[in-house]
C-alpha cells in the first residue's frame, strides 16, 4: 500500500481545498505536500496497528487522515479538514473562572 493507492481521495481534497477552505497559513501546494505527508503516516499506523484496532489515523492542526479496515481489498480513506476560525470567541479553559467583581449596594 502506497500513497498512490488513494489517489482518488487526494484528488478530490485538493479539490475541496482549493474551492473552498481559506487557510492563509498554507498554499495548495503546501497542502498536498502535508497531505501526503499526513497520508504516510495513515499507512504506517494502518499497517502496524493492533489486531484487535481497525484503523490508522494521522492528524495535524489542518487536516486528519483517517484509513480504517473494511472488507474489500483496500482500506477506505477519509481525509477531513479541521477548521476554526480565527475570529471565533475564545473560551476560558475548565481550570480559569471568569472575574466577577461583587455587587455594590
């Protein structure tokens, strides 16, 4: 199993990337390299896995890759982007409680 072996999926995230995702971070074709990349060590998980696990996952901050055991001859490969938005409202962490200054009378 190789990285060609799921060429279609990668085709069709170049796609998705290109058409849709904003990300100032990487270009296309810094993408496709981290694809591949993320894509490698799918495999590498995939075929070093447990018997008793069915799947080899790889993730960075943009994108998971996600190969899992199925019963035809090839694993089926998911490729998902993992988005978030800069301008989203940041939350406070469990641990950190928000200042409320008391009520005055």
């Amino acid at each position: 199993m190789t990285v060609e072996t799921f060429r279609p999926e990668i085709t069709e995230a170049m796609k998705a990337y290109d058409r849709y995702i904003i990300c100032i971070g990487k270009t296309p074709d810094e993408f496709e390299v981290s694809l591949l990349s993320m894509i490698k060590k799918a495999i590498k998980a995939y075929e070093t896995r447990g018997a008793e696990l069915r799947h080899g996952i790889a993730l960075d901050k943009q994108i998971t890759v996600i190969l899992s055991q199925n019963d035809g001859p090839r694993p089926m490969c998911g490729i998902y982007f993992n988005l978030h938005s800069p301008y989203q409202k940041q939350v406070l962490p469990k641990t950190v409680k928000p200042l409320v200054e008391p009520e005055r009378g």
